[in-house]
C-alpha cells in the first residue's frame, strides 16, 4: 500500500502516457474517492467533466483549430498567471520552462518547437482520459482555492494507483468554446484540464523533477 508521503514524494506531472485505455469504472471510482477533499463551508465548490474516445479527440481538434485562429485566447478577466508576475515567481516560472525544455533536447532559441509542444497540451500529452474541473464565476478567490484541494486529492489518488496525471491550466485559453462544447451555464466557467493515464516512464520528459524552493525559503517559525 502507498503511503501518503511515498505518493506525494512520487507525483510529478507526466507529460507522456502510453496509449492503454482506462475504463470508465477506473475513472469514476477515482473521482468518487476524491470527493472527500475538504472545502471551506463544504461548498464543493466544483464539477468535474471526464472525456475520453471521440469525445476527447473532438477537443483536441476544437483547440488546435481555436488556436491556430486565436493563439492566445480572448482576455476573460481570469489570466492564467497575473500581469508582471513578480519575484522570485517570475524567476522559478521561468526556470521551470527552462528545465522541461532541457529535458526534451529543445534549444531556447528554437521557438517553433517550443510552441510545438505547448501545443501537445491539447492532446493530453497522449493520454487516454482528460478531466475539466469546473467552477463558477460568482465563486470568490476561496472556492477558487478549494477546487485546488480536489485536484490534488486526484493526483495522489491517481499515483497509487500507478498512473499518471498532469494540470493543464493551458485548457485556459480556450475556456470560450470548452464552455459552448460543454453546454455549462452562464456562471460556470472551465477553471484548468488534467490528463490521466499510464504514463510513458521511458519518456525522456518524464524523468526529469522540478525544483522547489527551500523551508528556509518559504516557512518561518515562532514560538518553538
Ligand atoms: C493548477 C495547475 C495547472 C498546471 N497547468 C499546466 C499546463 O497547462 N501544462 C503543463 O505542462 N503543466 C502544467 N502544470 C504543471 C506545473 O508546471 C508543475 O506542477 C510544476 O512545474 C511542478 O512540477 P511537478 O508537478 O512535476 O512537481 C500545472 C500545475 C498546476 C498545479
């Protein structure tokens, strides 16, 4: 049995999966779990749509055509990181990018291929299963939060599982038409995607780990 701290020790986001399909019994029972994440009031202030089949193909298409027309989405007052991020989150934005591009051989000057793999966000990375977790517009910053608490109850779960499991606030930009496609109601909006499958452990953007800041850097202590 995996530990809580062997789970959290061993997610990191995939972004290669092998193909196998996971049935829809694997998938609910996953979310069924997750729904014990804590919210403040017990809101639950969520929905999850889960894709996959043609229904998942069907978005990577919608996305793939939305952005070749619309590369950087309409401004829908929810950026996806808050003009002039400041530091040092700008800084380990940044180096973050710089390690997954190292990891996948893609030189800092090759833009085209950069872009190329932005774009591999809109297929999942490959995996079979997508999840859309939505919230809703009238929600304060707190709900906001707690769908955080959600997805990463999934991720772990996920991790015991042995599978693997990527965010993808990237959905973001094409938050209009996922909302048509969805047929949400006007106050529900697409917060982020997560791609869920078997993830590919050979995959060279698989093996790399992103760094953190250090406790001396992010925790004080008083009192002890
Ligand atoms: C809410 C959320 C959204 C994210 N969106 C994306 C995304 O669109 N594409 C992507 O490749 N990674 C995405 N990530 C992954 C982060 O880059 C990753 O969590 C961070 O760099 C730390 O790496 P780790 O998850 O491997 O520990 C997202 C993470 C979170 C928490």
């Amino acid at each position: 049995m995996t530990s809580v701290s062997e789970a959290v020790e061993r997610r990191r986001s995939c972004r290669a999966f092998r193909p196998d399909a996971l049935s829809k019994d694997v998938v609910q029972d996953l979310i069924e779990r997750s729904l014990r994440s804590p919210s403040g009031g017990n809101v639950q202030p969520w929905r999850i749509i889960a894709v996959a089949g043609e229904e998942k193909d069907a978005l990577t298409r919608m996305a793939q055509a939305e952005l070749f027309s619309n590369p950087k989405g309409d401004d829908d007052g929810y950026p996806i990181y808050p003009p002039g991020l400041q530091e040092p989150f700008r800084s380990r934005r940044y180096q973050v990018g710089e390690d997954l591009y190292a990891a996948l051989g893609v030189a800092r000057e090759d833009r085209p291929a950069r872009y190329a793999w932005v774009a591999n966000n809109f297929s999942f990375f490959g995996a079979p299963v997508g999840l859309f977790f939505v919230t809703r517009k009238s929600f304060g910053h707190g709900q906001w939060a707690h769908l955080g608490m959600l997805m990463q109850t999934i991720t772990l779960l996920a991790e015991e599982q042995g599978l693997g499991s990527c965010m993808q606030e990237a959905w973001a930009v094409v938050r209009k038409p996922l909302h048509t496609q969805f047929n949400l109601d006007a106050d529900e909006v697409v917060y982020a995607g997560l791609a869920l499958g078997h993830p590919d452990v050979d995959a060279p953007v698989n093996q790399w780990r992103s760094r953190r800041a250090s406790v001396a850097e992010i925790a004080e202590f008083r009192g002890f």
